[in-house]
C-alpha cells in the first residue's frame, strides 16, 4: 500500500514538472527576439543606428515584438542618392545589451524585405558630378521597357580616345545589384562589336550595389517608368507599433 501510495505521489509530481516545464518553454519561446528592451527602446536604438549608416534626408522606424518596419528617404548607396527605401524586418538580436557599433545591424536585422526607388534625376545628378570609369556628361533617359543613355567615353591607348556614344539595353536586378544587361552600343548611328560594348558597359557595372547595405534584404522585382527604377521585395507597413525618427544624429 505505501509502495503504491508513493508510486501514484511519484508520477503525480512528474506529470506536474512536465507541465510547469511546457508552460515556462512556451513562455521563453513567445517572448520577442529583443527580450528586455521594449518596443520603444528598440525602435529608438535602430532610428539611430540606421541614421548613422546611411544619414538620410529623414527616417523613421516602428517596432512591434520581433518585427521592424523602416522608411528612409534621401539614402546614398554607390554614390547615388536612392529617393526612397523601406524596410520590414524580423529581428534576430536576443541580448537586451544594445550597441552603438553601426555593425551590429548585421547582426540585429535576421531578415529584411526590402524596396527602392532610384530616380532618372539623381543617376544624371550622379554622373553630372563625377566624370569617372571613363564617363563624362553621361545621361540616362528611363522608360517603362528599358533605358537609354549617351555620353563621352575616354579611353587611354597610345593617345586619349573620345568617343561620343548612345547606348541602349535594360536595367536588370540580380542578388547583389543593378546591372546594365543586354545593351547595345551605337556610334554614329553604327551598331559596335560586342567586344568593345563590354568593355564599356564594365566601366559602369554595377551600376548600384547592395553591399552597402550592411544586413540581409530581399528584393524580388524590378519596374520601371519614365523616371524610376523600383526594385522591390513588397516590404509591408506595420499598422501599429512603437515609432521613433532619426533627426540629424540623434533618434526622438
């Protein structure tokens, strides 16, 4: 009887520590990735850290639990300035020990879904400002199928070569940028070897890098319009959420 008494007391316990154990896993897996910081102080540490990353013309970050969602404006990636890019990411940082190394984005964004909006306007402000790869006066005209460009290439062999050239071919998006593809160069209204269009097109490609975006984004699409390239990975607006801005140097 004792032996049975104590049998029934020993399985009794154990089903109970079973219980409390799923209980406390289920509670440390629903916690957010930034367990100890709240929404707030989150949003304020990735205002700030992506402020001093890219110091745009404006910003603003909103954090609900273990998702981000970034609005910038006026970014610079290669050079160019990027009229818009947004951001909607999952959190992966789960120590409440925040940093102030801009590095730690890589770090702290576990993924992103990311969208830009690249401008006719700022590619020629671009190239208008740096006669470079061999370039100059070098002006692109978008359209919903493709682009168009022209410009004075210099070349050095035993003297400086100039050559004035129109160009034509595509923006295309691959995992690392945006690439001149399938273009085809005219001089004079002649159709050049494709030997010589390569070693052009190398000056300028990419034309846009992503390594200057220190974390992981996705971007599946590219469009295109009279005035814009839009690449695109359908980022989505948070509808809720802590929000902070960057101001200058400082999150408010």
């Amino acid at each position: 009887m004792v032996f049975n008494v104590m049998f029934h007391v020993e399985r009794r316990y154990s089903l109970f520590f079973r219980i409390v154990m799923a209980v406390l896993f289920s509670v440390i897996l629903s916690q957010p990735a930034h367990a100890g910081v709240t929404d707030s102080e989150m949003a304020s540490h990735m205002a700030y850290l992506l402020g001093e990353r890219f110091y745009p013309d404006s910003l603003s970050v909103t954090v609900k639990e273990s998702r981000a969602y970034a609005e910038m404006r006026g970014v610079t990636l290669s050079g160019i300035r990027i009229d818009s890019m947004r951001l909607d990411a999952l959190l992966a940082y789960k120590d409440a020990a925040l940093s102030d190394d801009v590095d730690s984005l890589a770090s702290l964004i576990g993924y992103s879904k990311g969208e830009l909006i690249l401008l006719e306007d700022d590619v020629n402000a671009y190239f208008d400002e740096n006669e470079q790869r061999g370039f100059s006066k070098l002006r692109f005209d978008f359209s919903p199928t493709g682009f168009k460009a022209n410009g004075v290439f210099s070349a050095e062999f035993i003297f400086t070569l100039r050559i004035r050239l129109e160009a034509r071919g595509v923006l295309e998006l691959k995992r690392d940028g945006v690439y001149l593809e399938d273009v085809a160069i005219y001089v004079e209204n002649i159709k050049q070897p494709d030997s010589l269009t390569k070693k052009i097109v190398s000056r300028v490609n990419p034309l846009l890098e992503f390594s200057d975006i220190p974390f992981k984004v996705k971007f599946d699409t590219m469009t295109m319009s009279d005035s814009s390239a839009k690449m695109s990975g359908s980022p989505e607006k948070m509808a809720d959420g802590s929000t902070a801005v960057w101001e200058g140097g400082a999150a408010q």
